[in-house]
C-alpha cells in the first residue's frame, strides 16, 4: 500500500531506467554466446542512438 502512495505523491519514478535495463536484458538473452561484451556494447548504443532520433 505504501508503494501506491508514493506513486500518486511524487512526481517522478525510475520507470526509464527500469526500460534500459529490460532493453539491456533482452539484448543480452538474444546474443548469448555469439559475441564479445563490445559487440554488445555497440549494439545497446545504436539502439538507443536510433529510439532518441525518433
């Protein structure tokens, strides 16, 4: 009940670092074992280079 308070008296959450680390995750389960953690790296970015653009 307390975390429904909260919710309605502040007016800010941690709802788009919660979307990165999802984002992250699923790109993680997608690329398990095929590649380095550069790859990886380069791919989160551009994702998130090509959502900003939009």
């Amino acid at each position: 009940m307390e975390a429904v308070r909260n919710a309605i008296k502040y007016d800010y959450s941690n709802v788009l670092a919660e979307g990165c680390i999802n984002k992250l995750k699923v790109i993680k389960r997608i690329m398990y074992g095929r590649c380095s953690f550069d790859t990886l790296k380069a791919k989160m970015l551009r994702l998130e280079k090509m959502l900003n653009f939009n």
